[in-house]
C-alpha cells in the first residue's frame, strides 16, 4: 500500500511542480518515470526503513527516541535517496549520459544534501527538540 500511496504523490508533486514552473502542457511521459520511481523505489524503501527503526528502538516512542530515529535517517536515507533520486532524474527523465550526471553530481549534490539537512533543522523542529540549539542557530 505504501508503494502505491507513494506512486500517487510524486505523480501529484510533479504535476504540481510542471504547474509552478510555467510548463503549459503537462510532460506526461515524466509524471510517468516519476510514479514508477515512487512506487518502485521509494514506497518500499521508506516501508523497510521503517520497519528498521521500529525494530531498532522496539517499544520506544518517547521525544527522544523520536529525535533519534530522524537522526538515524537523516544520516543514512537522506543522502542515500537524494544521490538515488538525482540520478534518476537526470539519467533516466532527462536522458543526460553518465558523464554529465557525475559532473552535476559534484557540483549539486552538496547544496541538494545541505538544504535538506537544514530543512529539517529549521521547519521540522517538533522532530528535533533535543538539539533545538542548532535549528535557532543555523536558521
């Protein structure tokens, strides 16, 4: 089911996304890739991650715990699914040849990893309480 769910919001977010970038006629063929990653990949990524950190702190649902497991992921998923998602999205959406894909990598990757660590420091705070410190710092 979650694959499923998913498939439906990265077709959702793309079309969204099409929408606020001024693209007049929706490119059907990428919300397409874009569902097919959802569900292929990231739906039952997500699942086993999950399943993962339930087991690694059984029985556990305190702020810290909590706090943890967005640290565990944030240190581990996070950068793993953003190198995944990047290559995905230029090798197979936008059909660039491996070279150019590892050139932009180099370059973007970084900022890509960065802006989502501190995305969650500065609008996920309720997630992070423990080291509240550094989102008023860094924000």
């Amino acid at each position: 089911m979650q694959a499923i769910t998913t498939g439906v919001l990265s077709a959702v977010s793309d079309i969204v996304a099409q929408k606020l970038s001024g693209i007049q006629k929706l490119q059907i063929k990428r919300i397409l890739l874009k569902v097919l990653f959802g569900f292929g990949y990231l739906g039952p990524f997500g699942h086993f991650l999950h399943l993962m950190l339930e087991k690694m702190f059984k029985g556990k649902k305190d702020t810290a715990t909590v706090a943890k497991k967005v640290a565990v992921e944030q240190l581990t998923a996070s950068p793993w699914n953003n190198l995944v998602f990047m290559i995905d999205y230029e090798m197979v959406i936008d059909g660039r040849p491996w070279m150019q894909v590892k050139t932009k990598l180099k370059k973007e990757y970084p900022t890509v990893q960065f802006t989502s660590w501190t995305y969650v420091l500065c609008h996920e705070p309720s997630a992070l309480p423990q080291i509240s410190f550094l989102r008023v710092n860094s924000c």
